[in-house]
C-alpha cells in the first residue's frame, strides 16, 4: 500500500510513535526513526524493522526543541531515502503541575516540542510534499486537542495549537494533494502516560491505583487504554490514498472520553 513512499515518524523511539512507524514499514515506506533513548535498543529496533519489512529504515537524533536539526532531519530523509512523503508529528512530553508552581522552562519545552516541532518540520516537509503533488501529515495531537484536564496548562494549550496547525496547513495544501490532520488519542498506555502517575499523585494527593481509576480513566468511558496498534492503524489508514478526502480532520480515538 505505502510501497515506494518514505515516512519520518518523529518521537518513534517508543509508544504510540514507534508502534506508527512500524505499521508504516509494515506497508512498505521506508521510514525515518526519531526520539531519544538507549543508542543499543534504538539501532537494534532500526535493523528489526529493516529486517522485518524489507525496506529501508535510518535513524535521527534530532531534539524536537531545536528547529535546525528539525530542518536537517527532513534534509536527511530526502537526501538518502529520496523523500519524505508521509510525515509524523509525534514527539511529546507531559508535565503535571498547578499553574502558579508550573516551572517555565517546563512550559517552553513543552511548547516546543509539542507544538513548535510539528510547525518546523511541516514547514521543511511541504516544499517537496507540494513539488511531487503528494504527501501526508498525520500530527499526534491527545484528547487535550478538544478538551482541558487540569494541572496540563503547558500540554493543553500545546495540543489545542496543534488543532489549529494542523486545520490551517491543510487548507494551505489541499490543493496539492496534501492531507494534513490530527490524531487525538485519549489515555494510551506507553511510557508517557506510566510517568505522570507520580506527579499526579503528588499533585491531587492520590495513589497510583486511585490515580489510574480516579483520574486517566475516569473520563474515558471504555474503562480502558487504547492500544499503540489501535492509534497507527488509524494513522496507516490516513496515510493510504483511499484517506485522500480526508483533511483537517481533528479525529478522537479516546473510547468517547471527548463525547461527553
Ligand atoms: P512516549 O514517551 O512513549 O514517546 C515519546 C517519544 O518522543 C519518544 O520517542 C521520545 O524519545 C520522543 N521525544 C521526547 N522528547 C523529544 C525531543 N526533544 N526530540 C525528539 N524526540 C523526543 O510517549 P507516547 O505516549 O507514545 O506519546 C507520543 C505522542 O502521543 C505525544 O505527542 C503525546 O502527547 C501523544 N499522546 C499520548 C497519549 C497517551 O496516553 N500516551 C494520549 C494522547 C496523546
């Protein structure tokens, strides 16, 4: 399906990013890897993949936070894997505080990497997306694109922007044969999601199980985590050409949380 189609899937070292990339290697893009992490793990999950799903697969250790190795990230992929035609706006991290003790370089970094990040790279990307009149942006967005928790002012107000990014580049692009919509997950359980149980706890005086029932699944009424597999079939099916009509779409996958 995504034969002959590169893809850069930033913050695809772990979670809902790599369980992304490897759905698109499973159809056949080459994919460009991202994130931090153990240097071991990373080229061995490169090589799985390459091995896995016969095509070619590169890592990147560009920092989200920083627009240059953004810039040259997109350069890379197009460089050596020839394009970059699905792009992945993934990367994301979550601080739990009250907004009056919220640390400003935690709100900076959170705005950068979950919003400024997706506008650098879109930026970068749209260039040879437009010249090759095909491309697909699929920008990770959360629940908290549509509604607000309280103690998330930095990530909230990131992933409402991303909302409004990710509207803004498809009307620019529509006529491109360009898609660009937003992903919003509700509580998925990866790394994120297993971090802020101790500041959560902290923060409403909770334990880990009261803060599991309490408060990540108390506003999802499934009771239950969505799965990384059920988040990159959906973006696998937005990367599909049979996806075509579909833009500016802000799309919940959060077991109805947001119907409420
Ligand atoms: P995760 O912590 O498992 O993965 C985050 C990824 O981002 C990792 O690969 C990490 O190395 C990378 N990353 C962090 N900072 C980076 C930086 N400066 N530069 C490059 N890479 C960086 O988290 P996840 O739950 O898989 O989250 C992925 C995305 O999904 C995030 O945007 C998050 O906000 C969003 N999301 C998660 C949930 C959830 O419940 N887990 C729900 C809604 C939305």
């Amino acid at each position: 399906m995504l034969k002959g189609k590169v893809a850069v899937v930033t913050g695809s070292t772990s979670g809902i990013g790599l369980a992304i990339a490897r759905a698109l290697a499973g159809a056949g893009a080459g994919v460009m890897l991202n994130g931090f992490g153990d240097a071991a793990d990373i080229e061995a999950e490169r090589k799985r993949i390459e091995t896995e799903f016969g095509v070619a697969a590169l890592y990147s250790p560009a920092d989200m936070s920083k627009a240059d190795e953004i810039a040259a990230m997109i350069a890379t992929a197009e460089n050596e894997l020839g394009a970059v035609d699905i792009l992945v706006n993934n990367a994301g991290i979550q601080f739990v505080s009250p907004i009056e003790e919220f640390p400003l370089e935690k709100w900076n970094q959170i705005l950068a990497i979950n919003l400024s990040a997706a506008f650098h790279a879109i930026r970068a990307a749209v260039p040879g997306m437009k010249a090759r009149k095909w491309g697909r942006i699929i920008n990770t967005a959360s629940a908290h694109a549509l509604v607000a928790s309280p103690f998330k002012s930095a990530y909230v107000a990131a992933k409402h922007g991303i909302a409004g990014l990710t509207k803004t580049a498809a009307l620019e692009t529509a006529a491109h044969g360009i898609t660009v919509n937003a992903i919003c997950p509700g509580y998925v359980w990866t790394p994120l999601v297993e971090k802020q149980i101790p500041d959560t706890m902290a923060a409403r005086g909770l334990t880990r199980d009261e803060v599991i029932k309490t408060v990540l699944l108390a506003a999802q009424p499934t009771k239950e985590f969505v799965t990384v597999e059920e988040v990159a079939a959906l973006a696998l099916y937005l990367a599909g050409d049979m996806a075509r009509s579909i833009t500016g779409a802000v799309i919940s996958i959060d077991g109805g949380w947001t119907a409420a």
